[in-house]
C-alpha cells in the first residue's frame, strides 16, 4: 500500500486528514472434546482514511490496494456536499516506533489438549477449548507530520464446560487474555478447581431470590462496575452530548473510592500510542471519590484515548486498563460486615445506560453469606445498579487488586480492555432472582 | 488467477463477497460522518485427503497464497465432494444509491420534543453481492441492497433510540420516527413498580428472545448435547407458538441458497410449542451422519458454521391490558445459551394499568429460564417487520424487582 501517494493526494483536498494502515496476523485453534474443531491463521489488512472537510469527516475504509478505487472513493466522499461544524484538536505530529514482543506457546494444541484432561472432572461431560492470538501492526501518518508504526501481540485461551445430569445442564465458560506472555501462564490449578467444582455443584443449585442485599463482588466483578458504571458513563464523547449521567458531576464526591485509566500499564488494554497517534497516559478518572477527568479523544478532547477496532472504524473516546485502586480490607474483614448477602463471583457479562445512569451486569455464579460466612451456592444473578448511588453505597475495598483482559463492543466496535480492581462490598444491591 | 485455481484437481471452492456500504451520520440534522467501506474478500475452501481447509484474501493476486493456506488451515471431514449447487442467481430489491435522498431522510426523521439535547440519525445502505465458483463449473450469484435507518434522542433524564433495517424506506422512517415518538410520550414522568406481572416485550426485544430460542437447533451443539433443547425436540415445551424460517421472505436476511450453496426452504421449527428438528450445514450433517436443512452460514474466522435466515413468529393471540412493556433491556448478549439461563435488566420501559400507560419505568430486573418463561407465552395481535423477523409483541410472566 502506498501511504506516500495516498497522503499528497490528500494533502490539496482534506483540512486535516490521517490515515491508518493496519496488518493483523491471526492463529487459532479449538478442541471440542478432544477433537480439533478449528485451525486457522490469517493476515488481515486494510486502510482508512479519514478527511475533515468543510466540518464534515469523511472516512473511508478498504482491503484494496488499487489506487484507482482509492482514488475514487476519496473524490466521492470529498464531493458529497454538506456542511458540518466538526473539529479536531490538537492532532499528534509525534514520530515514534513502538514493539512489544511475545513469548507465545510453542504448541498450543497440546496444551489445549492438557487443559481439556484437566477440567474433566466429575459430570463435566462437554469441553470446549480454543486458543487465539493475534499480533496487529498498525502504522499512522497525518496531515500534521505524525508517523507511528506499533506492533502489539496479544493472546487468550477460552474454556467452556457443561456439566449434564438427569437431563439438567450447567455450564461454565472462561477466558484468559494476556499481552506478552503465554495466556496458558495465567490459567492455574487453583482456577480449574473452582470452575469445575463450581458446574457440578451448580447442577443442585438453585436462583437467588430478588431483592436488596449487602454483597462482596469478586475481582473480576469489581472491574466491570469500574468499566461499565464508570468508564463508559466518563468517555468525552457521552459527556460533550450530556449522553452521560455524570455530564455535570465534575468535582462532585461519588464515593470513597478511586478509579483509573491507564494504557501505560501492561494490561490487555495496553498501547503506547492511541489509534490517533497521541500517547496513551493515565488518567485519575475518580480520586478519592472527586470525579476529575474524562477519557479522550481529539474529536471531543486533547486525546490519548481515540482506539478502533480496525482500520474499517473510525477511532472515538475509548477505555483502555480501568481499575478501582486498592484499599485496606482484609478478606475477613469485608465478610464479618455481612449478616445476610450474598458473595458474586465471576464475569458473564454487562452493560449501561450511560444517560439514564443505569447498568446491570451478570455473575457466573454466588455464595450465600449467613452470619459472616459462606453458605450455599446459587447460579448466576444479576446486579442491576444506578451509578450515582452504587458508588456511595461502597463501603468496603479490598487490599489486592488484580486485572483481567476483556473485548469492550462500545457502538459495535470491539477492543482490547483490562478491566479490574479488588473486592468491594456494597451495601443494598439490587439483585434479579427468581420467586 | 480464478480460472487456474479452478482446475485443480480436488475440489475447491471460490466464494467472493463484495459489499459497498455508505452511511450517513447526523447529529441534530446536521451531517456529521459520512463513512464508506469498499470491500471484496475472497474465501477459499477446499477438500483434500479427508480434510476441510478454508483461507481467505483481500486481492486476486493472493489468491495462490489463499489456496496453499487453505491446505494448511484444515480440520478432519468424511465427505469427499462439496454440495451439488446447480447453477442459478437470486436477487433482492435492488434499488440504486443515487435515487436515494440521504439528506431528505434525514430531515423527515426529525422528533420535535421539548427539553431535546440530541438527536442522533444513522442511514445506512449496503449493498452486497455474493458469488461462489466451484470448480466443476457451477456457479450461483446473489445480489442484495439492504438500507438502515436508526435514530436517537437523548433528553434530560433518558436517552431513547430505536432502529430497524430492511428493503422499504418508507416504512422504515414511519417506523423509526413513530416509535421514538411513542416512546417519548410513554417515559416523560417515572414511576416505581416490582412485583409479579405480564411483560410484553417490544419488537426488537421479542426478537432478541426469539434470537436465543434458535440457537438451541444448532444441530452440533444438539448433536453434542450441549444445549437447553438437546433432549427436547418433538415435545410439548413452549405455548401454543409457531416459529418458522422463511427465507424468501422480503425481511432483511433473504436468501436463495446458504453458504455451501445449498437451496434454502421454509421451516416450522416450533409447531404449536413442540420443537421439530434441529438444522444443520452440509458438514455438521456429514459429521452426525444427517442431511443439510440449508442453514450453511460462515463467518472467515471459521471454515463451517450453522445460521438461520429470516423468521416469522406467530401465537395465541391476547390483549394486554395490565403490565410492563419492555423497550429496551440489558443483557441479552450475557444470556447462558447452553442453560436458557437469563438474567435480564429492562433498562426503560412503560407501566400500563387497564390498558392506560401510567407512566416510565427503568432499572427493573428480570431473571429465569427461557423455558419457563416460553411455557406461557403470549403473543399481541401487533405483527411487524424488525429487521429479519416477522413478528408480534411476546408477553411473559415474570417477577421484576
């Protein structure tokens, strides 16, 4: 693809233009019982191009190399007529080059077939294992002079198990996402044991009555309310629109807590630069409970946080690692302040209504907590929770925080995420449930 | 470079999808985005010594590079032809860009409201044409124009949107823009509500269920059993509700053959609340030792997979007079597939006592299994086009906190 000739055609047509060039090399590979269900590798590539022109951006995407489709896909888009007031400020005029290397497994499919030994245990009758990674290449060049070229490697390994008895099925599922090493790393004993003894045991379980109760979200939990009630409701581009019920909370206390955004940390939602070539920072969204700052792009900021899925999206306001901060509770601790609650663990999944300040997301699964202790086990509930008053009804936070890698799918577009925090204890949540 | 590839001597396959897609963005009827993708991708997929191989490229020029892939990205097979196709062409409303008024649409979706912040407005219009060459000659060719139309209007304490696709324009503008305004009217004040009661879910939320209820006749995963329904087909499960694919149909999905070139048909899957059968690709069929129903659907990443085209829904007919109607809810992405597990958030909705709306709701959790809760299902007599279905308005029984 020639970027040079692509830009000096651009150069006498757009305001502003930037173009992102992107090369992914993909692997992956999945057993289903011990029985290869996929193998695949590929190389996707493509272009994008976006042009402001008369307050109007213009984007264009392709797989092509042709420059006579090009060449008129950009005279098409820059003729369709129509007068906008949009601006970007601050465009990234930095030169760099960025490379993060990998130390990935050598033979992944014996691995799978390692883990798929593992997690037969008990009624597990169906296991579902795959293992992907993906090493994307990404160069960016501007109007203003930017020229950044990344290479960025990422890996995870899924599991899916269900568990089958007297026609009843319980299924389970994780994912294990890491930037540099080898995903099969992170995944211990300790983990495969309590996803297995949890899907049997769930056979006999039953659901939560709904109502409001006291409880202590695991870690993984505590880093989807940071991204879902949080992160979502602080992008620049629901705050500009007022599409965020926190638009005019800045400087206001929404809790004891402090939330953080950081590319700069090594987590699965780690970059150097943004996908608009300004450099990722950390960013105190919340600290010490004062709401201080939003995630940004140039479009609805000074950037740093503008990320695509590929080349076929143009970048907006994005998250990238965003945790709650550690505090000083002990375990015990947070479990002696609960006389009757429940104790959620694991992520199936959430999602927010960032204007009416509403969010719900789901656990794989929970404990009964009588009397300062665990009791018995429940399937999956959901925690259905307003941002204003979930962040004062906080009143606990764990001393260890940890960070999981997700896929956030903001306006459809998925990106890589970290997301985590240690375990908070929330008094009167609203939990969904069956009579 | 297509031709020579063709002659190989295994068989092969050439599946080239080209699609053009414009959308417009406006942000309070001003032009904002104007995004175009172009795209041709070629997918390969071969059969050789007992094994599946697929590939894929962006240029013809690869297509070697494709090819020698699609040798290595291989999985084990026990067929050693691909389906027959008999050679044909199926099209769907093509209608040209240039004859539509994309600015025009934008203005006739306008909501006029006090107190309006924003209104959003995407119009998109794809155009794709698909074509598989095989090489003992054979050759089918698909066209299709799909437009969409979607709108949001964030206002002080709410933000609502609402969007359909489909082949008419103008019914989808009257759609979009009469939605949005009933949905405005029916949240202005807020009310608090928990306890037991009838939902009625609204057309897209009906559809997302309906959604979830398909993928318990993916014939691997019942194969496998590893789905709710694997043990349940031929029985009694649901209510009096029919489910049926139908292919032909002018509904957004349409299509004449599925990705192994195999002609689609019409299909009760639910007849009277018993589940028929389970539907498979060519080689999920092959694999299980059944036949293709012409649900052959795969995305790059894979080298087979099963998917259904348009659906029509139909049932016991009932007036809902007190309840909950769910506009939008949270969740149903996070829904456990394999159990029918769902824990749901309905995220805005609408309070009706005696048939009158009493006022907004929003927060309200809904949990419980997909066959409990289609055990007694009910439908309102308000059938509509949403996107690829055809359906009325589900009512459930539920208990909201």
């Amino acid at each position: 693809m020639d970027l040079d000739k692509i830009a000096s055609y651009l150069d006498k047509r757009a305001d502003y233009w930037d173009i992102f060039y992107e090369e992914t090399e993909t692997f992956s590979i999945a057993l289903r019982n011990l029985k290869l269900e996929k193998y695949q590798k590929h190389v996707d590539k493509g272009i994008g191009i976006r042009m402001l022109v008369n307050g109007v951006i213009r984007y264009l995407s392709t797989e092509t190399n042709e420059w006579s489709v090009i060449k008129n896909g950009i005279d098409r888009l820059i003729n369709i007529s129509g007068r906008g007031s949009c601006k970007l400020s601050e465009p990234s005029s930095i030169k760099d080059k960025y490379e993060l290397s990998a130390k990935f497994p050598e033979n992944p499919k014996e691995e799978l077939k390692t883990l798929t030994e593992q997690l037969q245990r008990g009624k597990i009758k169906h296991i579902y294992v795959s293992y992907q990674y993906e090493k994307r290449r990404s160069v960016f060049i501007n109007s203003e002079g930017a020229e950044i070229a990344q290479i960025i490697p990422r890996n995870g390994v899924f599991y899916e198990i269900t568990a089958r008895e007297n026609g009843k099925l319980e299924s389970l599922y994780r994912s294990i996402r890491s930037l540099e090493e080898s995903a099969f790393k992170r995944l211990n004993e300790d983990i495969i044991n309590k996803d297995t003894n949890a899907v049997n045991t769930l056979l006999k379980a039953g659901y939560v009555r709904p109502g409001r109760y006291d409880i202590i979200i695991d870690e993984q939990l505590a880093g989807v309310l940071a991204h879902e009630a949080y992160g979502h409701a602080l992008e620049a581009d629901h705050i500009y629109y007022k599409q965020s019920i926190l638009w005019n909370k800045f400087g206001e206390k929404l809790g004891e807590f402090t939330l953080v955004d950081s590319p700069e940390t090594k987590g699965f939602g780690h970059y150097k630069y943004d996908d608009e070539g300004k450099p990722g920072k950390t960013r105190f969204l919340i600290k010490d409970g004062i709401l201080q700052e939003k995630i940004e792009d140039i479009r609805f900021g000074k950037g740093g946080s503008g990320r695509r899925e590929s080349y076929e999206y143009v970048p907006i306001p994005r998250m990238s690692n965003t945790y709650f901060s550690e505090g000083n509770w002990k375990d015990d601790e947070l479990f002696s302040e609960i006389k009757h609650g429940y104790f959620l663990i694991g992520v199936s999944g959430g999602q927010v209504d960032t204007t009416g300040g509403t969010f719900q997301f789901d656990c794989k699964y929970c404990y009964e907590i009588k009397n300062r202790e665990l009791g018995n086990i429940y399937k999956g509930t959901v925690f259905v929770g307003d941002i204003l008053s979930t962040g004062k009804n906080i009143v606990g936070i764990g001393d260890k925080v940890v960070l999981e890698g997700g896929i956030c799918g903001k306006q459809s577009q998925g990106v890589p995420v970290g997301d985590g925090g240690p375990k908070l204890l929330i008094k009167n949540a609203k939990l969904g449930g069956v009579e | 470079m297509i031709e020579t590839l063709l002659k190989v001597n295994h068989p092969l396959r050439i599946h080239i999808l080209e699609s053009k897609t414009l959308t417009y963005k406006f942000k309070n009827q001003k032009l904002d985005i104007i995004e175009e993708n172009l795209s041709r991708v070629y997918y390969i997929r071969s059969i050789k010594e007992g094994k599946l191989g697929s590939a894929y490229c962006y240029c013809e020029e690869d297509i070697p590079k494709a090819y020698s892939c699609s040798l290595k990205n291989t999985v084990p097979f026990n067929a050693k032809e691909f389906p027959e196709m008999k050679s044909r062409k199926s099209e769907f409303y093509r209608k040209e860009l240039k004859d539509l008024p994309i600015n025009e649409l934008g203005e006739q979706l306008t909501i006029e409201t006090k107190d309006i912040i924003l209104q959003e407005t995407e119009i998109t219009y794809r155009e794709t044409n698909y074509k598989i060459l095989d090489n003992t000659g054979e050759e089918l060719v698909s066209e299709k124009n799909v437009i969409g139309v979607r709108s949001s209007v964030t206002l002080p304490n709410r933000e609502i949107w609402y969007g359909n696709s489909g082949y008419d324009t103008d019914f989808l503008i009257d759609d979009v823009k009469g939605t949005l305004e009933e949905r405005i009217q029916n949240t202005e004040k807020f009310t608090q509500f928990s306890g037991t009661c009838d939902v009625l879910l609204s057309h897209e939320q009906s559809s997302n269920l309906i959604n979830i209820i398909l993928e318990g006749f993916i014939g691997k995963e019942v194969e496998e059993k590893n789905t709710w329904a694997w043990d349940k087909f031929g029985s009694q499960l649901f209510s009096e509700i029919f489910i049926k694919e139908v292919p032909e149909a002018p509904l957004s999905a349409a299509a004449g053959f599925d990705d192994d070139g195999i002609k689609t048909y019409e299909k009760t899957l639910v007849d009277k609340g018993i589940l028929t059968a389970p539907v498979y690709d060519y080689y999920s069929a092959k694999k299980y030792g059944k036949s293709s129903t012409g649900n052959g659907f795969f995305v790059p990443e894979n080298s087979h997979g099963i998917g259904f085209t348009n659906i029509e829904v139909n049932g016991k007919e009932t007036e809902f007079e007190n309840g909950i109607i769910a506009y939008d809810i949270l969740g149903f992405h996070t829904c456990n597939k394999i159990t029918g597990d769902l824990k749901l958030v309905i995220s805005l909705g609408a309070l009706v006592k005696n048939g009158e709306v009493i006022g907004g709701v929003r927060n309200l959790g809904l949990s419980g299994n997909l066959v409990q809760f289609m055990k007694n299902v009910r439908v309102t007599k308000n059938k509509k086009t949403y996107e690829r279905y055809y359906l009325p308005e589900l009512i459930l029984r539920a208990t909201i906190v």
